[in-house]
C-alpha cells in the first residue's frame, strides 16, 4: 500500500500501539535546552541515569546573553543559573553540550542540521515547539512539554496518537523577491493559524523543491503556527548535498548505506493523505503580518485590511482587537507604516544565507531606526558571516552585531523592544507581548526586514534588487 513520507517514519519507530490510539515510540535524537532542568531534576531525585546519552544533545539558546560570550553579561541571576546547570547537568549524565564557549553553540534549530545531527527519516524531540523546524531535512521533528523530556530522558521513548496526514503543494514559478519567510506566511493566511491543526504537513510542489535548503527550514519552522504538529519536506539531491560532510553525518560506507535508504523515503506515488492544499506560488508576494496572529498577513506592497471585508463576524472582531494592539488603520499603505527596531535573528530567520539577503539590501545605507540588531544563529554562521565580511557591512549601516541566542525573538535573555514600539522581525510570532509588554511585532524576511531598517518604514525588498 502507498505510503506518505510521514507514515514511513511512524511506522519505522513504533515499539508498542493500544487500543486507545496512544502509540509508544522510540526516539532518535533528543535535543535539550536551558529548559531542560525539570526533567535533570527527576533524574537525579530517583537516581536515574539518562537511557541514551549518546542520542542526546544540548545546546544553550534561550537565556544567554547576545551582547557577549561571557555569562556575567546575562540578564539576571536566573538566567545565568538556567546556563550553569545545563552545563552540569549535561556533564554529569554524559550528554554532549554545546555551551556559551562552544564553537558549535548556536540556536538548537540550527545547530542541528548545521552539525549533521538532523537527518533524514529520523525522530526527533525538542521542549520546543519550533522542532518542526528539523523536518526541512525529511525528519518527523515535533516538539514536546517538560513531562514529556522527562520521559524522552529517562526511556529514549515517548507516547503519542498519531496525527492526521496533510499535504500542502506550492506550484508555479517563484517571483522575484519572494522567499521561504513569504510562503509560510502567504501558506498560514490561507489555511488561518488553526488549519493544520492535528495534521503532520508534507510540503510539496514544485515552488517548495526550488527552495533551498535553509529556506524550507523556514518554511517548516512556522508550520507550528498553523497549528501543525510537524512540519516536513520530502529528502532529495539537495538535502543529501546538505548534509554530506557534517560534523555528525554518516561518512564511508555508512554515508552510502544512509543515502540508498534516505532514497526509498519520499511519499509513494498514489499516497493518501487526509487534508490537501494547494496554493498558486506565482501569486506570491513579499509579505509581513499586520495584526498579531501570523495568519493576519499581507503583501507588503499592499494595505491595512478592513474588517468590514472580513470573512466572518468573529473574524471582523479578531481584526478590530488585533489593530487596536498593533495601532494601525484600515486602508493605511504598510509602506507608510514607521518602524522602531528591526531584529534579524531567531530560528526561523539567522541562517547564513539570511545574512545575505538582508546584508545585500543594507549595503551602502544607513539605518533609520532607533535600534536594528543581527543575532546569527550560531557561533558558525557568525564566523562565515564575519569571513565575507557580513559584519562590517552591518557595522558601517549601524545595525548592532550580536553573538548567537534566541535574542529577541523570545526575549528571555533580555533582549526585548518598548511598549508602543514597533518592531520589523524575523521571527515566528508576533503574538501581543512576544517581544515585551505592548511591542507590535510584525514578522518579515530578512531583505523586508533590512528594508525597514534603512527606510525607517516598511519597505518593498525588491525596490532594493
């Protein structure tokens, strides 16, 4: 019987299925934060050791401090112990730790794939919603609650009910301009912020294979904030070009044993799956949300929405509340929107070619904001930003350089806006407060994001190709 890619994963791990639909399943990679410390906690109180320390991997992301690497610079005493006891937590029960000092250190969403510990047809976990992210690489990649590590710590395992199969193909020729950031947004304005909800998402379709790598990483990172439990992509020629050569990619004749099998992966022909969408990608646009859910989106090129052209009732209430919050009018020009901060970094948006983009749009310009600041995802995308000379051009515009870490994104280390300010960000949510009490987040790519900074509004990327 036909296969999807998702179910032949599923299957590849399942150690026990109950009748009541909850299905024990094994775990190939368990990836750890600074969050982590409540399921040490339970280890430690019943004397029990980590079941597969050699399958699990520890990254300090979310409560250190960008301005430098030293942990005295860290927001407050809470943060620092959050950074000192993943580190001895980790050192005690034998689990590798990419630390403050590491050259590995980095965002854990890009460490992965980065280090080669993200790979084709495995299960990964994270306590962070944002896994999804590893599924780019055609991974099932799903984040989990503190209960849950727990469990992944002590049994390499973990119980769960199989979600539904959802297919999403993007075709047609990508315009100009447009990047992975705009599909998943342009994707999440169609189906809403509920309309993957249950569902495991394969992206298909011939706009998703033109997308590279680091920008289906994008794509799959946000599948969370369409209310998916993973997001996936099919593993082809371009992920195995990805992958090879990885610090923790197979080498040898393992590389060519990984390969035959990474090949049998994708979805069979004939497949069923219980959801299709399908989008049209020419009509794609450079988008940013205007409201504070990332299904409130839009072209950048266009207006402010009126909710009086909203779908539903409840709809048109959801629009009055959401630009109450965010301080915008109906039919206003998002080009005549001013701009506060502008943030370029997170998981979703701090990869080298990231860099690139938004690098390609401010060079020669100043910034027109009151703050603009690079956080890369890692400690290696820094180095190769700062080897082409990304820095300096970042530096002479006046953004502010930062060390890697979650930043901004989820301000858990400090790094947040103002109330009343407005931040162009290329992050995952703009939820009310994400970035501080009474911020207004509006999530962009990092060439829209790059725009405002040097316009001080927001800004078409392609009047800057």
């Amino acid at each position: 019987m036909p296969q999807t890619l998702f179910e032949k994963i599923w299957d590849a791990h399942v150690i026990e299925a109950r009748p009541d639909g909850q299905t024990l399943l094994y775990v190939d990679r368990h990836l750890l934060h600074e969050g982590s410390f409540h399921g040490f906690e339970y280890l430690d109180q019943r004397h029990m050791p980590v079941r597969r320390p050699g399958q699990t991997f520890a990254v300090a992301d979310h409560y250190i401090p960008t301005v430098s690497r030293d942990l005295a610079d860290a927001q407050d005493a809470v943060a620092r112990s959050l950074v000192t006891r993943l580190a001895e937590n980790t050192a005690r029960h034998g689990v590798t730790h990419f630390g403050i000092d590491s050259d590995a250190q980095g965002i854990v969403h890009v460490v992965g794939p980065e280090q080669g510990l993200t790979l084709p047809g495995l299960l990964i976990v994270c306590g962070d919603s944002h896994t999804a992210t590893h599924g780019a690489l055609g991974a099932y990649a799903f984040g989990i609650g503190a209960s849950e590590v727990t469990h992944v710590l002590a049994t390499q395992t973990l119980w769960q009910i199989k979600p539904r199969a959802m297919r999403i193909t993007v075709d047609g020729a990508r315009p100009a301009g447009v990047t992975g950031k705009d599909v998943i947004l342009a994707i999440i304005a169609e189906i809403s912020a509920a309309g993957a909800t249950g569902h495991a998402v394969e992206f298909a379709g011939s706009l998703i294979r033109d997308l590279s790598m680091e920008e289906r990483m994008t794509v799959c990172n946000m599948t969370i904030e369409a209310g998916g439990r993973a997001g996936m992509v099919a593993p082809d020629e371009k992920t195995f070009a990805y992958i090879q050569g990885r610090p923790y990619a197979p080498q040898g004749e393992d590389w060519e044993a990984a390969l035959a099998f990474w090949r049998t992966l994708p979805s069979d022909p004939g497949a069923a799956f219980d959801t299709e969408v399908r989008l049209d990608g020419a009509a794609i646009q450079p988008m940013l949300t205007w409201g504070t859910s990332p299904e409130q989106a839009a072209a950048i090129a266009g207006a402010v929405p009126d909710p009086a052209d909203a779908p539903s009732a409840d709809k048109a209430e959801e629009w009055r509340d959401a630009l109450a919050y965010i301080g915008l009018a109906p039919g206003q020009r998002f080009r005549d929107v001013a701009v506060d901060k502008v943030f370029l970094g997170s998981c979703t948006n701090s990869r080298i070619e990231d860099l690139r983009a938004a690098a390609a749009v401010v060079k020669g310009r100043r910034v027109q904001v009151k703050q603009a600041l690079v956080s890369p995802g890692s400690f290696r995308v820094k180095r190769q930003a700062e080897a082409e000379g990304l820095d300096r051009v970042f530096r002479e515009a006046g953004f502010e350089w930062r060390e890697s870490g979650c930043s901004m994104c989820a301000g858990m280390n400090g790094d947040l806006a103002e109330r009343g300010e407005r931040v162009a960000s290329t992050s995952n949510r703009n939820f009310r407060g994400r970035q501080g009490q009474g911020v207004r987040t509006h999530l962009v790519s990092p060439a829209a994001a790059a725009a405002a900074a040097v316009t001080g509004r927001f800004a078409d990327p392609r009047d800057f190709a």
